[in-house]
C-alpha cells in the first residue's frame, strides 16, 4: 500500500454514498473526507419512481486488500450452490459438467462461488511500473444483452439498474455468458430447475454472478462489498450523479473512465489514472477474468429492429389503406359524366365501386377475389420464408442449439453467433408483422376476407399468438421495459409452446392433404364478391 494511498484512506468516510439530487451536487463538490455518510439508499425501498443506481469505482484508491470479496463471500454464501452430485450423465456424450464445488476458495477470477474478485497488475506507464488493482464483477449494463437475449427470462434489470439472475427458474444454458461481452456469468452443474425437468438432455445447472446485493439493496441498504472497503473505493448513487461526478473528476485529474459508454453504458463506471489500454493488456485474462478493452454496445441493432418490428404492421395497414384514397378518387371520376365506358366498366372501376357500395359487415370472399393470384402466390411465398426463417433463427437462439451440435454442422457455423440469429429473427418477425398489416388493411379496404378452412383458422390463430407473445418478447428487451420473472417467463413458454404447435399442424397439415388455408368457395348462405 502507498503512503499516500494509506493518508487518503484515512481521511475518507466509510460509506460513500451520493444521496438524493438535492445533496448530490454539494456533496460532489466537497473534497472526499468532508462528504456526507449516508447509510441506507434513499428512495430504494420508499415505493416512489425507482431510481436507477450506479457506482463509481476509483481505481487510484484501491490497494487489492480483498476486504470487498470476503465481505461478498460473507453476505452472499447462503445463495452460493449446493450440487446433487453424482451429475447427470449429459446427453450428446462429451456435454461437460461444470463443477466448482470442490474448489470454493478459488479467487483469482470469477466462479460461481465468487462474484467478484481483485485483478491485480503491474502497468508499465510513462511513468515507470504501477501496481493496480481493479475489483471485478458483473458491471449491471443499462441495456444487459444477458438478460435481454435469456430465453428463460431468469436474467432479468432490476428497475434499480441491477442485473440479477433467478437461481429458481435458470436452467444454465449459459446464453448469459456466451453473449455478455465480459463472459461474467459462471455456470454451477448438478443444482436448479432442470435437475426436475429434462436433466441429462436440457439444462445444465445455473448461472451465477454479483446482483449488487439485491437482497440488501431491495431493502434500502448498501451493498457489501462498498460497505466493507476500508478505502472507500466504490461510491453509489443516482446513475446521472454518478456519471458526471466521474466525467468531472476524469475531466479535472487528466484520468480515464471505463463503462461510461462501453456495452451502451454500465451502471459500474472505473476511474483510473492509468488509461484503460494500458491496464488491460496487463491484467491476466481468460474464463472468469474479464477483459477491460472497449466494447460496442451489442444491443444497439437489436434496439432499433424492435422499433422496425414495431412499426411493421402499422407500415403495411398504412400501404393497404393509402390505396382507399386512390379508390375513392378513381371512383368518383369513372362515376363523373362523360368518363370513358369501357374504363368506368373495367375492373378497377368494378373494384372501386363494390368497395364504396360494400356493407360495412366483413364478407369472405373467394380467393381470387381477394387477392390476384400472383399476388397470392406472392403473398404464399414470403409467409413460407418468415415462417421457415423464424423457426429457424428461433431454434438457433436456444442454447440446446449448440450443445446437439447443429452450429457445427457444415455451413451453420454463423448461426453460433446468437446476435446474428436474433437480428434475422427481428427482420423477418418485422415482415410478417408487415404483411400481416397489409393484409388486414386489405381485408377492411375490401370489407371482405377470403373464407379460410378450420386449419386455416387454427393457422392463424397460432401466428396471431406467436406474433402477439413475440411482440410482448420484444417489448421485453427494449432498454427501458420491465416485466416480472413469472410474466417473462410465461411470455417465452407461450411463444415457445405457439411456435411448436404450429410446427407440428403445418406437418400433419402438409402430410395429410390438409395444407389449404383458404376454401375455394365462402360458405354456403354468403355471396360471392
Ligand atoms: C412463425 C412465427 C414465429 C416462430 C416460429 C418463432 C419462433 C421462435 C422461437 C422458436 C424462439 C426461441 C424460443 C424461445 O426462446 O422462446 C423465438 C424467440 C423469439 N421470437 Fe419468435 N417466432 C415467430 C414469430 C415472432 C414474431 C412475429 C416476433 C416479434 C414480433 C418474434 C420475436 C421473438 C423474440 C423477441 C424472441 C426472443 C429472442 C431473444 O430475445 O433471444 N417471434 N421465436
Ligand atoms: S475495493 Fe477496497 S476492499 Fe476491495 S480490494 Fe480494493 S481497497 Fe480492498
Ligand atoms: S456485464 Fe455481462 S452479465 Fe453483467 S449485465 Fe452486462 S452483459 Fe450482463
Ligand atoms: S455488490 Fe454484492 S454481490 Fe456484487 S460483488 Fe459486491 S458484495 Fe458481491
């Protein structure tokens, strides 16, 4: 420890804490040891508009003593896991358990049985060598693609800016990790949910890593690991304080901010003296220790196709009904004195007509009538690819996808990257929720609709529930949208158990004679158009 790092922790409170807005800028503004000592987090368990938390880790004054990890061991080991063991047997063969239960001491990295640890190193500066020591552990995104792109909805942003994963309901497929651009979350065999369900073919344990301190935090409290630095490393406190006391201290000492805006933002913000690039090409990295170089934000795509698949179907309702207004000029100029016979007798005319003459009662209609058979073949088409392309892609986001091998089969190696599914996915959701739009449009334009067999009904009730329950999954994932662990889970199951049985009746359908949608006919009793 530096001496003068041992004075400055001397002088500094025990908790730093930057309390509500109010206070957050005098207290910024006064040197460290004058700060005001604020115990609990204001507002955190008040029941008002929740706040979202953000700390402040500086660097500078960190000396690695490791007083935060054993104080997360202390507050956190009643959640750690307890395996069954022995494992079970995983199917396909060579699907490995991943064991730490023997190894709890481990703490030079993260493990299930540490969620956080000091990663120490020598940097060599301009100045000469350095010794620092950055406390790692899950950095709580503002837009976390682990709990976004969890299938389970078991990872999950707490309205605290927190990111927490549900021990209860995970079933350790390690999505988390794989798309966590820290590859923070770590996986536990032999405990969790799926020990009831499908043990050796679905599932493999659960994922673990530092949820701030939800217990503690969900009843105003301050996290462990910032209580118990004797050097008060950590600050929390409001993200908009946190972040412009961090920009204002870099911006005065000349000194570098890490999380600010990698990932899209954290709500775990380092500040160092020494730059970033510097400190991760000294840091030891690998599993379970994570890198400091920057990082994209790996859901900007996925944020902005949400608004595309948003938009889609208002797009396509909005391209069917524009045509009314062309309708109705049309008309009135066939029906004008003097207009030209064969035109006004033609069928855009004829169409027009039956149109503004219609009941206001939905007809069903013939095929043909409704849509011109190219059209309907146009139509047939990109239903197929949005319906092959979305089970497709859906698949491949599941974890199961990896472990059968099927990202491994020649050519399929790009379905690995679960960013690159999800997008495809977002894309062709977005068409079918455009053509979906456009249809209904055209069926209210004509008031009338092709009369659809009962697996044709049966059909498109399950695409209006995929589309429904997609629509919940990508409202979801949007940076600002919480919902509940039961309700996104029962969101997932229901898209899941939709998108499974319209599998399963689109193949009896296909192998059964019975694949028509629509009935060449209406019923009897109703006229044709
Ligand atoms: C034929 C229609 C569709 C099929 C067969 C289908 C299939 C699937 C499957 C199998 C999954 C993965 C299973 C799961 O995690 O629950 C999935 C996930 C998802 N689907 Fe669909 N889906 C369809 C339509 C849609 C639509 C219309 C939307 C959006 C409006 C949508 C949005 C999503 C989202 C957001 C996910 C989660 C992806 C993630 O966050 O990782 N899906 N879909
Ligand atoms: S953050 Fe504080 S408690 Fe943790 S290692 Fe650094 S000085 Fe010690
Ligand atoms: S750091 Fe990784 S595990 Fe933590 S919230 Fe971000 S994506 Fe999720
Ligand atoms: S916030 Fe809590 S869970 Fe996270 S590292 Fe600190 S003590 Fe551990």
């Amino acid at each position: 420890m530096s001496a003068s790092t041992a004075v400055r922790g001397k002088r500094i409170s025990r908790r730093r804490f930057l309390g509500g807005l109010g206070i957050a800028g005098t207290a910024l503004a006064l040197p460290a040891g004058a700060r005001a000592d604020v115990p609990a987090m204001p507002g955190a368990s008040s029941g008002k508009t929740p706040t979202v938390y953000a700390t402040l880790y500086d660097l500078d004054r960190c000396v690695g003593c490791g007083a935060c990890v054993e104080a997360c061991h202390e507050r956190n080991g009643a959640r750690y896991p307890e395996p069954i063991k022995p494992f079970p047997d995983l199917v396909p063969a060579g699907t490995k358990n991943e064991d730490w239960s023997d190894r709890r001491d481990v703490d030079d990295r993260l493990t299930p049985y540490n969620w956080l640890y000091i990663q120490s190193a020598t940097v060599d500066t301009p100045e000469g060598p350095r010794e620092m020591h950055v406390p790692r552990r899950c950095l709580h995104c503002a837009n976390p693609p682990c709990a976004n792109l969890c299938p389970w909805g078991s990872a999950r942003r707490e309205t605290s800016g927190a990111v927490s994963i549900e021990a209860s309901t995970c079933l350790g497929g390690a999505k988390c990790r794989t798309v966590c651009p820290w590859h923070i979350p770590q996986r536990q065999s032999g405990v969790g949910l799926y020990l009831d369900l499908m043990p050796r073919f679905a599932g493999n344990g659960v994922m673990y890593k530092c949820d701030r301190c939800a217990d503690i935090t969900a009843r105003g409290g301050i996290p462990a690991c910032i209580e118990a630095c004797p050097y008060d490393v950590q600050t929390i406190g409001p993200r908009d304080a946190i972040i412009a006391e961090a920009k204002r201290l870099a911006a005065e000492r000349g000194w570098h901010l890490y999380g600010l805006d990698d990932n899209g933002g954290t709500n775990t913000i380092y500040l160092s003296p020494v730059p970033f690039g510097l400190l991760d090409a000294a840091i030891p990295k690998g599993p379970g220790r994570p890198h400091l170089a920057p990082v994209a934000d790996a859901m900007r795509d996925e944020t902005r196709l949400a608004a595309v698949a948003a938009t889609a179907p208002l797009a396509g309702f909005g391209a069917a009904m524009l045509r009314v207004a062309a309708d109705i000029r049309e008309a009135a100029h066939n029906d004008a004195p003097g207009a030209h016979s064969s035109h006004a007798m033609g069928k855009p005319g004829r169409a027009a007509a039956h149109r503004l003459s219609a009941p206001t009662a939905i007809d069903t209609i013939t095929p043909h009538a409704f849509l011109h058979p190219a059209t309907s073949r146009a139509v047939r088409a990109i239903w197929l690819a949005c319906a092959i392309v979305l089970g497709f892609t859906g698949l491949m986001q599941m974890p199961i996808a990896a472990r059968y091998g099927m990202t491994a089969l020649p050519g399929l190696a790009w379905t690995g990257d679960f960013h690159v599914t999800h997008r495809m996915h977002y894309v062709f959701a977005a068409l079918l929720l455009g053509l979906g739009g456009w249809l209904l449009g055209k069926a209210l334009r004509q008031r009338a609709f092709p009369a659809l067999t009962r697996e044709g009904w049966l059909r498109l009730g399950l695409v209006a529930g995929l589309a429904g329950t997609g629509v919940l999954r990508v409202l979801k994932n949007l940076p600002d949208v919480s919902f509940s662990p039961l309700l996104t889970l029962w969101i997932d199951l229901a898209h899941l158990g939709l998108a499974v049985a319209l599998g399963a009746v689109a193949l009896v359908f296909a192998f059964t004679g019975r694949a028509a949608w629509t009935r060449p006919r209406p019923p009897a009793g109703r006229p044709p158009a």
